[in-house]
C-alpha cells in the first residue's frame, strides 16, 4: 500500500526493480486485478519491471461512497504522478486502457517528466465524456444493450454480483468472441478481493473529466502506441486513429476481432512484443 494525496492505493510490483518500468493503468470499473497475471509475466520475461495498481474505488485501494465520489478524473491523473514518485521511479512506461489510457493522456501533458513512453489502449483523444462530431458514438447494439442494463445487485449477494459482473462485460466483447468462462472466472476474483464492489463499478463513471484536451494532444512528447479493436463498440476504432494522428509519431496497431476489452490472450503474441519493443531504450 501507498498512501499518496491522502489516499492508499494497493499496489503489485513483479520481476527486477533494475528493469525498465511499466506502470499498468487499468479502465474504469476495473482493477489491477483485470491485468492478467500471466499477461504481466510476459512483460516480466521480456525484460520489465512490472506494476499493477488499484485506483481510488478499486480493489484493494481507498473508496468512497458508492455514487457520491468527491475527487474526479485530474485526481487520478496526480495519483497516478504521485505513485510512480512514491515507487522510487523517476519515470515509468504507461500502459492504460480506455479510462487507465485517458489519465496516462493527462500524465503525459500534466507531468511529462515522470512518462517515459505512452502506449493508449481502446482509447479516445480528449477523454471520456468528450464527443466529436468527427468520431462516431455508441453503436446501436451497444445503446440498446445499457438501455436495457439489469438492475443493481445485491452488493453483499456475491454470486449475484458475479453475475452482474459477468453481464456488464457481455456487450463490450467483439461478436462471437465473448469468454464468458474466463470473464466469470476474473469476476469471482475481483468480487472476493474488492473491498467496495459497488463503489468499484459505479463511482468510475461519475467523475468529471474536466476540460477537453484533445487541442493539446501535439504537446505530448513521449513516444505513443496507441492500440485499438476494430469492433469496439464503446469507442469505434476511428477514436484510436484519431488519436494516433493527433499525437506526434504516433504507432497505430489494430487488434482485429477485439471489443472494448483489455488485450485479448489471442492477441498477446502481438502485443506484448510491440510493447516490449515500444518500451525499449527509451
């Protein structure tokens, strides 16, 4: 545990501490538990000194009340500063996914001196709660599907919030491509871990994100790959390209067949050597 800006977050470090730094970030309503260990491995084998982090509201870290949570998306962002300081880092390599990949975006322009490299996954330019009319929205599918999102759980029922946990992840996986072994197996781990669960899948999506900053993306000076499923249905993949071609030197890699999800295993064979050659010598 790290207490950092008043808060404790839970923290797990693997390999050599002498490796170059990966920093994962993990999207919202998720938790370092969503990277998966034998996908952090890798990295590890490669070279890397790897750490996977709760944020505020997740797993193992400092929550607030479920609905009412008093800090919002910049908070995250000097979170996420302030750890990599308190690890004994000078700098780290960021690895974020969708909410994870929007606050390594604000690290990277806020606190440039602590990214050594950026790699933006199922991301967006601007940040969530940010639309454009030159990027598209929500697929119909996607809509209808939150539309008609089952009620609440009872948060103390854990077999009903596995359940729940299971059917909030269905919609955002590529056609036919759903998991629902693995999915319900990681839910079972995240609903026997988490110390709030309730705050972990709703507080996430309450945060303000602040002011747009996708004018300010030609500011970013770290070395970016930016990531993205070509049925994403949450942000289309034309958000991951549009990201790509606003930040400088940017690396675009398309992952076929792939929702709004963290690295598909079948993907790892492309993805973790891309990461581990995007994080080297830098």
């Amino acid at each position: 545990m790290f207490t950092v800006n008043g808060v404790e977050l839970a923290t797990e470090t693997f390999g050599d501490p002498g490796d170059p730094a990966i920093l994962l970030i993990h999207g919202g309503g998720h938790s370092l538990l969503n990277w998966e260990e034998q996908f952090v491995q890798r990295l590890v084998a490669g070279g890397r000194h790897v750490i996977r982090y709760d944020s505020r509201d997740a797993g193992r870290s400092t929550a607030s009340p479920a609905g009412a949570p008093p800090h919002d998306l910049r908070d995250l962002v000097a979170d996420t500063a302030a750890l990599i300081g308190a690890l004994g880092l000078e700098r780290a390599h960021l690895v974020g996914m969708s909410q994870g990949a929007a606050i390594a975006q604000l690290v990277a322009l806020d606190h440039a001196d602590r990214v050594a490299t950026l790699t933006l996954a199922s991301s967006t330019p601007g940040g969530p709660g940010h639309p454009y009319d030159d990027l598209p929205g929500m697929t119909p599918e996607l809509l209808a599907a939150l539309s008609a999102e089952a009620p609440e759980p009872d948060w103390h029922d854990r077999a009903a919030v596995v359940d729940y946990l299971v059917e909030a992840e269905r919609p955002f996986a590529a056609p036919g491509q759903f998991d629902e072994q693995a999915v319900r197996r990681l839910a079972e781990r995240v609903a026997a871990r988490t110390l709030d669960i309730a705050a972990q899948v709703t507080n996430p999506f309450l945060l303000d994100a602040g002011e747009p900053w996708r004018q300010r993306l030609g500011e970013i000076k770290a070395p970016t790959l930016v990531l993205h499923g070509t049925d994403d249905p949450f942000v289309p993949v034309e958000h991951g390209r549009a990201l790509a071609e606003e930040i400088p030197g940017a690396r675009f890699i398309a992952m076929e067949q792939t929702g709004h999800e963290v690295f598909p295993r079948r993907h790892w064979d492309t993805v973790v050597p891309a990461i581990l050659a995007h994080t080297s010598s830098r």
